[in-house]
C-alpha cells in the first residue's frame, strides 16, 4: 500500500510519520483490498486551541473511505481518525 503524507505549511517530522504510518499498517489488516492512502495535516489558526486537523482518504478496490478531526496534537487526530476509518472499514465488510 501506498502512503502519501502532505503537510500544509509546514514540515512533519519523521516520528508523526512513522506514526500515522502505523496506523495505516493496522487498518489494512482489516481490509487488504486497501490499495493507497492520502494523508492531509494542517495547523488551523495557530494561536487556538484543538487546531490540528488529520484528514485521511483511503482507496479501496471496493470504493473509498474518508475521515477528518481535529485535536490538539497530531497524534491525538490521527487515532481519531483511524478509529472513525476503522469503524467504517468494519461496517462495510458487514454488509
């Protein structure tokens, strides 16, 4: 699977990347039909509070998945939104 990581006005560093690339690896063990995946951070207003927004789109070969939160540290919003995709992965291989 491909991971594509783009920072918006600003440079991650390699930890936040390993990070969220750990956190791809887990999701595509539920769902190995899983081919690439488009990971968007941003800083939204810096000076607030809850500004670091996660927003990863996965493509499957059964369609795509999507998810966006916002929390106070990047690693915080990327485990919300692998819980979010993981929970839409799950309720799709249900069907």
């Amino acid at each position: 699977m491909n991971i594509e990581i783009q920072s918006v006005h600003f440079a991650a560093d390699k930890q936040l990347r390993n990070f969220i690339a750990k956190k791809m690896e887990k999701l595509i063990t539920i769902d190995d039909s899983i081919i690439n995946a488009d990971v968007y951070l941003k800083v939204d207003k810096p000076e607030s509070f809850d500004n670091k927004i996660v927003e990863i789109k996965l493509h499957s070969s059964f369609g795509e998945y999507f998810a966006k939160k916002r929390a106070n540290s990047f690693e915080e919003s990327a485990d919300l939104v692998s819980q979010a995709l993981r929970k839409q992965i799950l309720k799709h291989k249900e069907k």
